[in-house]
C-alpha cells in the first residue's frame, strides 16, 4: 500500500498519527507537494479522483481519501491498539465525538487559520470578521470538550481513540491563527498536553 | 429505543430515511420542537450532552447524537439492506463518499441556505456573498459526483448507500436557498430524481 501524504496540511497527520499509534511501518509513504500543484496532476487525479491528501493506494489499486476512511480501513488491517471502537456501542460513541471534534471545533479553527493566515492570503478572500467568528466557535464549542475531560481522561473512551487525534490536531494547527486554549479550561489543558507528549505527535511533523 | 427527532432539520431526515429503507418501524420517534427550544431543555441536554438532534437513545439509556454515528449503530442492529459497506474496501469507498457529500455539498448548501433564507435571519448576520460563494462552491463540487455518477448508478457503490440518502438530503434541503442542479448535470439529475422517488424519501417529510 502507499499514503499519499503531506507535511503541510492537518488532515494527513491524522494518518500519520494513527499509523504511529499503531506502529505501522510498513506503508510506503509519497510526499505531494501542495504549493506545486502536484495533487492537481493528471495521474494524481486519475487515481484519487479529487485533489485531496491524504489519499491511500491499496494492493489492488483502488485509492481512497478522506483521512477518517483511510484510518478506518487501516484499523480493519492493524487492528491493536483499537482505536475505533470495540462493539457498535463504543464505535458510536467514538464516532460522535470524533464528529464533534470535527465540526465544532476543527472546521471552525480551519477556517479561523484561512482566514487570517498571511500566508494563506493567495488562496482565497480572507475576512477578518470570519475568522473571528470561528474562533469565538471554536473555544464555546471547547466548553463541551472541558466538562467531558473533567469526568474522562481521553474525549471518547477511557483510552485513546480517534476522536483525540482528530481534536489534538485541530487544536495544534490552529496555532497558525494564534489560537490558545483559555486559561479556564483545565481538563482540555491537562489532556492536550498529554496528547501533545505522546511520541505519535511527532510522527512526520 | 427512542429517536428524538425534528421535522425542521436536514440531518434527522437522515436517520428517517435510512430507517425507512431498512423498514425500522420498531423505534418510538419524539418530536423535538427546535423552535421551543426542547433541544435546549436541562433534561434533553442531561441526556444528550449537546444541544443537538437526532438522538438515539439506546436500551440501556445511552443516548448518542450525531446523524452518521446514529445510522451505523442502527446499521449493526438491523443489517439489511447493507448502506454501509460489507468489508472493509466498501466501507472505505462508502465512507469516502458520505465525507465528500457532506463537505463538498452538504456544508456549502447549509451555509446558503442560513445565508439566504428570510426565516433564518433571526439566527444570524446573513452575508449574502457567503450564501452565494457556498452555492457556487457546491455547484462546483457536484461536477465530481456528476463524473461519477455517470459511469455508476448510485454514488458509493451499485446500489443505494448511506452516501446516496446524505447528498441528496442536503440537495433537497437548499431549495430553501433556491439551490438548482445545474442543467448539463444530466447524471446528477437522474439520480437525484430516482433517489426522490423512492417511498423513503417522504418518511416523515
């Protein structure tokens, strides 16, 4: 199999992460240079269909992307230490709070970073009001995340799933529009440190 | 079980749908009035966690939110028809395409449609280029499923997936917005209108 990857963009540490968590080391891994254009090549798209990292090749040629889906499927090949949950009941708890942690927290922060970044000025009209906005979002939606911390040592489980991943890293890139958890939010504090201390943080960063 | 429901949303005809196509009929459904604020109730939240709908609350009083979570904990109860994927490939490719139907269409026709629509208004400052450049954005994306679903007959797979009830549920909703399919999208067009014929479709509509 290969990862189509890239150092540049928060959705492929997702693998990156999870793979680390994992232990996996035997997955080629492709660097696509973003600011080239090279997910926008010809035999790129011909094998993704969409311009997107990540993306996974498997054995038999068919590609997938979409970070959650590749993390999926690979859970179904590697799969110790669980990270998706281990009964349809806990795998629906996870996949809730790995949606939460998606919409209500990561989507925000994407777009407060889109929007105030210099460096992501030549992509696209940036309003300040909307990256405002999404970071006022952002930290209310962190509330619910606090209160859930206060009573649980990781988002979903009392382990290490998905769901954590999908959060540390929104809340990690979301350094680039100079985001930082509140000072009131001990639990989110306590775990995004933790997470932050785990050797899988570092994979490929 | 018990699903709490709202007419007035998109994503709980989501679960309607799918519980529609698997001929679930042994769930209690309750009308969550968003109107009144039901989903803001200190009893509804003490269940849920979240001011959201839909939720599932299962047998043993675990309640989940988050419409896909729902579908997949449903789908491991009651497995046919399959709209999920029956090996880890299908479900990859099922999963791709429910994440691009939601973040590609599904979130650009909900921004339109908040931006846009007079009854909305009192939830937000209305922007009219946000509204307009979500509708071209999703106009833009549906050119992916336009190419795909010329060569398949549904979106995910050769029958009807969890893929198919998300895109054409958010299709359906930005009419609000006076959201059109683009007329040289002839496969979309079909699909959606045979998607829209199925008795599914107005479950609870």
């Amino acid at each position: 199999m290969k990862l189509y990857d890239s150092r540049r963009a928060p959705n492929p540490r997702r693998v990156r992460w999870f793979m680390a968590e994992k232990g996996i080391t035997d997955i080629e891994v492709i660097d696509v240079d973003l600011f080239k254009g090279e997910h926008r090549a010809a035999d790129y798209l011909a094998k993704t269909g969409a311009p997107n990292v990540p993306a996974l090749e498997m054995d038999d040629g068919t590609t997938i992307t979409e970070s959650l889906a590749i993390c999926r499927y690979l859970e179904s090949l590697y799969p110790e230490p669980n990270l998706f949950g281990r009964d349809p009941k806990e795998t629906a708890i996870i996949e809730m709070w790995t949606r939460r942690a998606e919409m209500l927290i990561g989507t925000p922060l994407m777009m407060a970073v889109r929007h105030s970044h210099p460096a992501l000025a030549a992509l696209e009209t940036q309003v300040p009001e909307v990256a405002q906005t999404n970071r006022q979002g952002a930290e209310r939606a962190l509330k619910l995340f606090d209160r859930r911390l206060a009573e649980s040592p990781f988002i979903a489980a009392d382990r290490l799933t998905i769901a954590d991943i999908v959060a540390a890293i929104s809340i990690d890139f979301a350094r680039m529009a100079k985001f930082k958890i509140p000072d009131e939010m001990t639990h989110v504090r306590r775990w995004y440190d933790a997470m932050m201390a785990r050797p899988a943080a570092g994979a490929g960063v």
